[in-house]
C-alpha cells in the first residue's frame, strides 16, 4: 500500500467503547472499529496483516491526536 494512512482514537463514554479510525491522505475515512473487535474492518481495508502494529500504536495513542501510520 503506497498511500498515507493516518490513525485516529476517538475515546468512547461508559455506553459507547473506544474507537480507532484509520483514513487516507485526502482524510477519506477507510477503517473504523472498535479496539476490541478490529478483524472485520482492517480485513474489508486489506490492513488484517498489520493488526498487531495497529493495536500497539492506538493502545499508544492519545484519544483525539491524529499519527500517521507507518506501515
């Protein structure tokens, strides 16, 4: 994959979880899940081989910084 990604963590509320949002370099969205249940999105974006760095990165990550993804 040759474009910019950039991941994004929205922080939830005691009803809504946490979510992560990965979009491209126009800020098109092209991922969102939660941190819980990753595999159905990052496989529909062909990202299911990088969940693990995903994971790591938006465990790592601010709620509402936006990194972009090195991938």
């Amino acid at each position: 994959m040759n474009q910019r990604l950039f991941i994004l963590k929205i922080q939830g509320t005691k009803k809504i979880p946490d979510y992560i949002q990965i979009r491209d370099e126009e800020f098109t969205l092209i991922a969102y899940f939660k941190v819980s249940n990753p595999k159905t999105a990052l496989s529909r974006c062909n990202l299911l081989h990088k969940t693990e760095h995903i994971l790591k990165i938006a465990r790592e990550l601010p709620y509402g910084k936006m990194k972009e993804l090195e991938l």
